[in-house]
C-alpha cells in the first residue's frame, strides 16, 4: 500500500490542480474497470470531460505498468492473488472495489447528491455472484479465503490457503473500505473540499497509534475497524434486498439469463449473507500464522474435542507493553513462540489466540488445536491472551471489545465454544450462556482476576 500511496503522490505533484475525482477515474482506465454496471452508475472513464488530464496524468506516465498491474484484480491457476497490496497493518486489500467506492464518493461530492451505486459496486455484486456460482456448496464456502504473502518486508507474492471465490478476502477488504470512504467523501460538508487521493488513503492505512491510548482515542475512519464501522454503515440498508437488486440489475445490464432463471436465487442469497455477516462482521479479523511469521509446530499438532466448554483468559505478562502496531505485535507473537518453544520446551506458542492493541487477533495453536495455556485444563477450553502486563492497569477498551464482543460470539456461532460455558480469570469463575455481549464482565471488579 505504501508503493502504491507514493506512486499516487508521484502523479498528484507532476499534476498541480488534479482532482482526486480524475485521479481516480484514470486509474479506472488504466485497469479497465469500464464494465456495464460501472458505467451504468460511474460513467465511462474514457467518455468524460477531464480524458486529456487524465491522459496527462496517468496513462502516458512511466508509471502506467505498475498501476495496471496494480489495480487489476486476478487470481492465477497457481493461487496467486494479483491487484491487491499489503496494507501497513498486516491485512491485504483489493485495490480496484476499493477505488471503486472511492470514485462514487467523490462523484456524489461533486453532484451533491448521494451516492447511487455505491455498495453494488464495492459489495454487492461481487458478493451476490460468488453466492450464486457456488450455491450447490456449503454457504461457508462461498466466501474467502486469505492468503499470506511471500514477505511481509518486500512483499511482492500473495498466495490464497485454498481455491478462490470470486469475493476474496482481499475482495470483501477492499470493498468494505470502498464502501466506508465512500460514504465519508459523499458526506462531507458543502464547502469542505475532499484531500488529494494520496491523503485520503494515508489517512485511513498510514496512521500511528499513540501509547496509552492506542485505538480507543481514535475517532476517524481506519482500516483495524473496517469491520465494526462497515457493518454500522450497511447493515441498516437491508442487504437482502440490496443483493437481490443488484443481482437484478446485473441480469438487465449483462443479459445473463441463467440468474435470471435461477430460481434458487433468493435463497442462496439469504444462505450466504449468513456466512458473510458471520464472518466478516460477527467474528474479529484474525492474522494467520503465516503472515506474522510464525516458525513450524515441532511435533504432531493433538487436535482438540469440539466444542469446549471453557475459555481460560490470560495477559502475556512478557512483553509487558501493548502493541500498538502490526510490526510490534508480529515481533511479540515471535519472541513469545521462541520462548514457549526453546526455554518452555513446547511444540508451539501456547495460546489458541492472542489479542493485540492494534486492533486485531493473531492467531496461535488456532480454533482446532490443543494449547499449552492453562495446566490440566488445555484439553477443556481455549485459551486466549492479551498482549501485555495487566496487574496493575487495564487493557484499552478495544482490546477487550474484541475479546469479549467479537471472538468469544465468532467461537461460540462457529461451533469452537459450547453454548453455554464457562469463563475463567486468575480468581473468579463466570458463568454464561452463549456469550451475552455487555454482560461479559460484568461481574468482574477488576482486571486482577484475570492476571495470568
């Protein structure tokens, strides 16, 4: 995202005076996004007022074969996922739905009027597709996958865990960020004028989280809360409604006969904004073994007896600072993983999950494994962990909302947790039953019962 940020600034300083709405309408041209429906809401990018700036700017740079390469989303029969970048906080992004949103934000700006198109284009088409083509399979299928990257330092191979749908993890990243700046840009105030692109992109990937505070003292739109701030957006949309009139319009733009004949169609829609809510807004964005660096487990992995009835919760003690990066919390999750495996003798870090201060979990021995966290209880529950040294003060609010509003009902929804289990700290016992959000702690005075 870097690389692709400051090729963008590159453009906007030789260009003095060009608006974010032609920047963004000339990388569509250059990846050839004018397809029917984008057109139908955006335009054509080769029909507009502004094509000799845009020319100027962008398609007769140097630069043309790395925004082509860029933007243009594929993925390879090998699995390599191209057109999307790795974002400074650890996630991988598709470029064009992001952009995508971007363009009918900055379009609506213009009009003053709202932004028409603005979820089919980043969401619901693509999502709406990959229920249908896949609807003889299991709605759980029909999303994903992530992947991990070659290097994280000088990324350049993004390689999925299994065969693609058409909405990619990397596909539903960029268009909830897509459909979040989107949103803000049609939004903004008559006289305010929106940044340059390269601004507007910096603002939501390139920021840096201040000690103490972390994410609670953030009230702008950044990508770790993609998830929250996207479901807060569309949820109250009806998204039944929106896929199925997105998948109505892509019949009447693209003549496509067999949606229209498909006569399981709403059901396979119902069956797969589940999974997607399930997924992407119920359960917390997790960070793969692989992407942060994770060395091999040293024996057979002991799978664990689902579902457990437990969940045991632990502060790392060491390191005994919050990580406020995913730089920071890919380090603390190495460090922890060498010492539970060179100086404690284990076969892997110890916990099934760890909970940063970035505003993600990492994922540990993972939902199915048998963990090392908890002595004569790690065959019963899970254990989690929050980065840090918490005997004397309390974890920021987002790390805690993400433990107890986001994992624990993506374990307990997903089939890893019983429905009714039970919550243990260093001194006190909490029943509950199916995880009932606010009343998680609610019985807890103190963070004290939770020391490790």
């Amino acid at each position: 995202m870097g690389s692709f940020i400051r090729a963008v600034q590159q453009v906007e300083d030789s260009n003095p005076g060009l608006s974010p709405l032609a920047l963004v309408r000339a990388l569509r041209r250059t990846a050839g996004h004018d397809d029917v429906m984008t057109i139908h809401f955006l335009g054509a990018s080769y029909n507009l007022t502004d094509t000799d700036v845009l020319e100027t700017a962008i398609l007769n740079a140097s630069s043309f074969s790395f925004f082509d390469k860029a933007t243009h989303h594929i993925v390879t029969d090998h699995g390599e996922e191209r057109g999307v970048v790795l974002a400074p906080d650890g996630t991988t992004v598709a470029l064009a739905p992001l952009l995508l949103g971007i363009e009918s934000g900055l379009k609506a700006k213009m009009e003053g009027t709202p932004a028409v198109g603005l979820f089919p284009l980043t969401l619901g088409r693509t999502l709406g597709l990959s229920f249908l083509s896949l609807q003889d399979f299991p709605s759980s299928l029909r999303l994903g996958p992530n992947g991990c990257w070659d290097s994280v330092e000088q990324p350049k191979m993004f390689k999925l865990s299994r065969p693609a749908t058409l909405a990619t993890d990397a596909v539903i990243n960029g268009g909830m960020d897509g459909a979040i700046l989107g949103m803000h840009l049609s939004k903004l105030n008559g006289s305010e004028q929106p940044q340059a692109l390269s601004e507007i992109l910096k603002g939501y990937y390139s920021f840096t989280l201040q000690e103490g505070q972390g994410l609670d003292a953030v009230t702008s739109h950044v990508s770790p809360r993609r998830r929250e701030i996207s479901r807060s957006i569309l949820e109250p949309l009806n998204l039944h409604r929106q896929v199925m009139e997105t998948l109505t319009l892509v019949w009447k733009l693209e003549k496509t006969e067999w949606i229209a004949m498909d006569t399981g169609v709403g059901k396979a829609v119902k069956d797969g904004l589940q999974a997607f809510v399930h997924k992407y807004w119920d359960c917390p964005q997790i960070i793969p073994r692989c992407q942060w660096g994770a060395k091999a487990y040293q024996s057979t992995p002991i799978p664990l007896s689902l579902p457990v009835e437990f969940l045991y919760i632990h502060h790392t003690y060491e390191p005994s600072s919050p990580c406020l990066s995913f730089s920071k919390c890919s380090r603390d999750m190495r460090a922890m993983q060498r010492f539970h495996q060179e100086d404690r003798g284990w076969s892997d870090i110890g916990y099934n999950f760890v909970v940063g201060s970035d505003g993600y979990v990492y994922e540990g021995r993972g939902w199915s494994q048998l963990g090392r966290h908890t002595r004569g209880h790690n065959a019963i529950g899970y254990g989690v962990s929050i980065i840090g040294n918490y005997t004397a003060t309390l974890p920021s609010r987002h790390a805690m909302n993400l433990l107890r509003h986001r994992l624990i009902q993506c374990a307990v929804n997903g089939g890893g947790l019983a429905a009714n289990f039970t919550i243990h700290g260093h001194r006190q016992v909490v029943n509950y039953t199916s995880c009932p959000g606010d009343a998680f702690f609610s019985e807890i005075k103190s963070w004290e019962h939770f020391r490790e």
